[in-house]
C-alpha cells in the first residue's frame, strides 16, 4: 500500500532541495555527489527520488543534450516557513 503522500519534502528531499538552492540547476550527478558524503545512495536511486520530485512540481528538469538538468521550483523561504 502506497504512503500518503505529504505537503512537505521529506527529509531527503529536503537535502537535495537544499543542494539545489545552495548550487543552482544542476545534473543529478552533482547532487549524488554532493549527497554521498552523508548518505551512501547510489546514482540511480538519487535520480529515481528526483524525478519524483519533479513530479510533485518541486523540481523542474530541463533537458539539456543527452542529459537533464534539475532546478527548484519551490523556494527555501517559502518551503521552511511552511515547515515550522
């Protein structure tokens, strides 16, 4: 049975959505390595929870040649006040 899904980024979420604020757009491959310090998760499995972010319109992906670059579409303000 599928959780119920929430009004807030989850924890990772919020880690990529904070790398993502702090970087700019980027490929999933930067966030992956800017995430493996902290959490050991593969390539795949950070762009797996990306693309379901970009889904719950929290991240826009733009294709850029052969690759897809993620940028925020909430912003940091707005999301840690809704938070508190």
């Amino acid at each position: 049975m599928p959780r119920p899904s929430s009004q807030h980024p989850t924890e990772l979420e919020l880690e990529i959505l904070k790398i993502l604020w702090r970087d700019g757009p980027s490929l999933a491959k930067h966030v992956c390595e800017e995430i493996q310090p902290f959490r050991k998760l593969a390539y795949t499995s950070v762009l797996t929870i990306m693309n379901i972010m970009a889904k719950k319109k929290y991240l826009k992906r733009t294709k850029e040649g052969k690759c897809f670059v993620y940028a925020p579409v909430i912003q940091e303000e707005e999301t840690t006040q809704s938070m508190l």
